[in-house]
C-alpha cells in the first residue's frame, strides 16, 4: 500500500487513535473513514501494529542527566537485527530516545510530538545516522518528494527522483553530502562549512538556503539567501574557478568546464517545484523532458537530434501530464506519439 495515498489527515487520527488520544468526533469521524474500504482498515491496523512495537517502556529514573544521555545513545546507535520499515524503524528510535531519561510528567508532550512526526512521515523524515562504518542513503522515486532533518538539523527536500548520501561521520568532523538529483538545502550555521557534491561541482556555504540540481554533466545552483561558492568537482581547478552567488543569482557547471558568471532570477519563482509547479527558463528541450519523466513517471524518447536546441520558458501550475504535455509541444511546435507510457517527441 503507498502510504501516499493516505492524507494527513487520517494519517493522525489514526496514530492518535494508537494512542488513546480520539476524542468522540474523532473516534466516529474515523469508524466512517476505515468503513470505507479495506485499505482504510488496513492501514489503521498497520499504525495499531507499529506503535504496540514502538511504545516507550515504563519509566525508571536515571541517577543523572549524563546517564540518561549514555542510555539514549547506547539505544540509537545499536545495530538492529532485522529489516523494519522507515516508519517503524523511526517510531522505535523515536521512542526510545523518549524513553532515556524522560520525567514522567514529559511523556504526554513527547508522545504529542510523535503524533507530529508520524502524521507526516510520508513526507518528512529524520535522517539519523546509519551506524559505524555506513553511508546514509535517502532517495526518492518518480512521482515523490522527501523532506529530511540531517543530525546537524540542517532541512533537505529532496525533489523526484532524486538521490542524497552522506557518511556516518556527518555532522561530527565535517558536514558533505553527495546529491544525484535536485535538492533544496536550508542549514543550520555551526561553523563547519557544508558542502554538496555532484558530478562535476562543489557547492559549500556556512549557513543558508539554496538549491542545487545535478541531471547528466551539469550542476545549477540557485541561492535564496545568503551566500553559497561553486566550484568545479576537480581540486585541480584554479582558485580564479569559482563563483560565489547571493540572494537571488543562479550559476551553472557545465561538463569540466569552469562555472557561468552569476545571473540574477527570481529563488522564488525558480523553486517552485517546493510547491509543485514546474518551472522552465530557457530550458534545453532534453532537461524539460527529462523533468516531466521524473515528475510524471513517464519515458520519453527524442525522435530528432535536432531539436535538442530548442529552449522553453514556461511555468506549469499541478496540472495533468497531458495538459502539460500539450502545451509544450504546441509551444516548442513539435509533436508526439505515444505507446505504452514512452513518449515519442518529434518535429
């Protein structure tokens, strides 16, 4: 069952349900919904399930606060001893660090918070390390956005298909992530630099809110505020190779080549796929498309080399791929056939 297909809503009243927390309206509100189909009941018995196995034990006091902290570490970071889902392995830690060293009068706040968390698990997700001598990997399919809080509480959304991975060591000695994919960063200042690896480019800031996009030999930063440095993923590249963007600029790497002087865009308008818009600026034909095979979950093939100098400047609202579609090709004056979800695009 895509857990996607379930709203926010529903989502938390079913884990408040878990939790003996429904009020009468909510309780019938709920019986209506999980009489609606068996995928409603399923998933209500699936958050039943979970948080019977995720539930804090019953207090005992810790003698201090350091060995509280000892506790809570020496349960997060033991290795598990079977494969669990991402919303079962999160409630089990969660609760166990609501566990270590928590005063009874806490555990009602605590649990509250939990019932945030996993109300929005589909979509934000608390990227704790993997354990000693691992990568951490996050990544998102066709059709599907993550939003994840980093152990620096740096905020990572991750746009389709897309692909973020970082060491165990994160956020301790050095804070370097390596993106596949489009990510919009917002981190947290600490003073140790953060730096995002792609292809072909080094993006490093202290503290700031940008996005980067890395699909095939290029690399696109566009900053919000604050200031971010771009520069060539080889450390060969001379000092004089790099640029440094603020609010509102947008630079690009192309291949090994060194990276564009800065342009000045709208951040607002150029991320707007955080919203679910689709926004082209001079965009290359190939890249549009390759963006609506990720948003869409579609394929599309290039019938004609030629046309892959053929730009686009468009902003698409959450509309249909065939409305989408449509409108491109009546702009770009080219045209489509279509066979079992691969799309060909020609003159």
């Amino acid at each position: 069952m895509e857990r996607q297909l379930i709203s926010s809503k529903f989502e938390k009243l079913c884990v408040k349900a878990a939790a003996e927390q429904l009020t009468e309206k909510e309780r019938a509100l709920l019986d209506v919904w999980m009489s609606g189909s068996e995928e409603n009941a399923a998933y209500y018995s699936q958050i039943q399930s979970v948080w019977q196995a995720a539930r804090p034990p019953e207090f005992v006091p810790e003698k201090s606060a350091e060995a509280a902290w000892l506790r809570m570490e020496a349960v997060l970071n033991r290795p598990r001893t079977s494969r669990k889902s991402g919303l079962q392995a999160l409630l089990e830690r969660m609760a166990a660090f609501f566990a270590a060293g928590m005063r009874p009068g806490l555990r009602p706040v605590m649990i509250g918070a939990l019932l945030v968390i996993v109300a929005v698990g589909s979509w934000r997700i608390v990227a704790f390390n993997a354990g000693p001598g691992s990568d951490s990997v996050i990544s998102t399919k066709n059709r599907q956005k993550t939003e994840m809080t980093l152990v620096d509480g740096s905020v990572v959304t991750l746009n389709f298909g897309s692909t973020l991975k970082y060491a165990d060591n994160f956020g301790r000695d050095s804070r370097e992530v390596h993106l596949d994919g489009e990510a919009y960063f917002s981190i947290v200042h600490n003073g140790l630099p953060f730096t995002v690896i792609t292809r072909n480019a080094r993006t490093t800031v202290l503290g700031t809110e940008f996005s980067v996009k890395s699909r095939g030999s290029s690399t696109r930063v566009i900053v919000r505020e604050g200031r971010v440095r771009l520069e060539a993923a080889d450390t060969r590249t001379a000092a004089a190779d790099n640029v440094i963007l603020t609010a509102d600029q947008m630079s690009e790497i192309v291949g090994a080549a060194a990276p564009e002087e800065p342009v000045q865009v709208d951040a607002e308008e150029m991320l707007g796929w955080l919203d679910g818009r689709l926004v082209f600026l001079q965009t290359p034909l190939p890249e549009v498309l390759e963006d609506l095979e990720h948003a869409y979950d579609v394929r599309f093939v290039l019938a004609d080399t030629t046309l892959e100098n053929r730009t686009l400047t468009a902003v698409f609202e959450q509309t249909s791929f065939e409305t989408v579609l449509s409108a491109i090709c009546l702009t770009m004056g080219v045209q489509y056939d279509s066979h079992e979800n691969v799309y060909e695009i020609r003159e």
